[in-house]
C-alpha cells in the first residue's frame, strides 16, 4: 500500500493541480493508496503570495491571516470527514485560484454549504482550539518530514521499506515514475489508463530523496 502526504499552500494553483495528480494516481491504481493533504504555511508562502509589491509588514500580516484562516476552514471541514474535506479545499482552490475570487467569511460559508457541511458544527469548529491544535500538528509533521515548499510529497511504500521519498515536483508522469520505481505499477500501465493530455512535456527524472 502507499501512504502519500502531499503538503499545499491551500490557495495555491501549483497545489491543486498536485492534488488532482495524486487523486487520479489512486483511481488508476489497482493497490491501495492513502493519501493526506496536508496544508502547510510558512514565510516562503506569505512571501510568494506578496511578490509582485513591496508589502508593509501590515500587508504580511494580513496575508498570513488569510492563509491561516482558509487553513482552519478546511481542518473544520476535514473534522466532517476526509473526503468532504478535501472536497472544501477543492472547491475553495477552484474559487481563489481560477475565478479569483477573494477568500471571506461569506466564500467560507458558501463552499462549506456546496460541500453539504452542518454549517452550526463548521462555523464552530473554525475558531475552535481543536482545529488551531491541527494546525501546529501539520506544522510539527512538516518539519520532521524536512518540507521546505508546498506542493512537496512524501510517499511511502507500507510494504517495502519504512523510509518515505521525498518528490518535490508532483507531475502525474513523476507520480508514475515513483510507481514504477517501487515496483507498484509500469509507468507505461498508468500512463496509458491516463485520458488527460499532462500541461507539458517532462523530460526529467523526478526530484526524489530517501527520507
């Protein structure tokens, strides 16, 4: 079985696409796959999200507020179950990332009812100190794992070895290449089960490191 751990920045557009790389990995896979996503957030984040300007620390702050925020909306909706969870940072990457939308407590709402949450146990769950616990647990696993960027994997073979690979460019292709490495699955199978034509062509091997 793989366990993958895939950290995102959760309003980032590289990390949605590495999310819907590693959810079509476990539909074309035969064995099991189980994988967490788990948002992460640092000053390389606020920095990136701030580049083009030359933000006051006033603006940095804010912008890690915003981060944090979405992060606990999606941790109150993760506490609901894990697919509905991962369904609201979907939906919530969908409406910051491609319809630019800004991110408020309104947005928050509205993707928590899409995702038919109980809104009462949401909202309360969003400020609770469960979720903000969660949030220093996902901060905690990220710097024992050495996470240094979003969209970063951690991929373990259960039954292989108890040493996870450390990908830090989470195309399909290099999804498939750590497969086919592992002996899970050919690369050539996958690829070929695969309907969507990749964004580009990638020639490389995959950024791996034995952790």
């Amino acid at each position: 079985m793989l366990e993958v751990y895939l950290f995102v920045n959760p309003l980032g557009a590289r990390c949605m696409r590495s999310e819907q790389n590693i959810m079509k990995l476990a539909d074309h896979l035969n064995s099991k796959v189980s994988f967490q996503f788990v948002p992460l957030l640092n000053q390389q984040i606020v920095e990136r999200a701030l580049a083009s300007s030359h933000p006051t620390l006033t603006q940095r702050n804010a912008c890690f507020k915003t981060y944090y925020q979405a992060i606990l909306a999606y941790k109150a909706a993760l506490f609901q179950g894990k697919r509905k969870g991962r369904q609201f940072l979907l939906n919530m990457q969908d409406a910051v990332v491609s319809e630019h939308q800004s991110l408020s407590q309104d947005l928050t709402l509205d993707l928590a009812k899409q995702c038919h949450l109980d809104m009462d146990m949401f909202q309360e769950d969003c400020s609770s100190d469960l979720a903000k616990q969660a949030f220093q647990t996902d901060q905690k696993l990220a710097a024992e794992m050495k996470i240094e960027q979003p969209s970063s994997a951690v991929i373990f073979n259960c039954d292989v070895s108890q040493y996870g690979l450390l990908l830090n460019d989470v195309t399909y292709e290099a999804l498939c290449d750590v497969c086919e490495n592992q002996g899970v699955a050919t690369k050539a199978s996958l690829m070929r089960e695969s309907t969507d034509q990749p964004a580009m062509a990638v020639n490389h091997r995959p950024h791996l490191r034995v952790l």
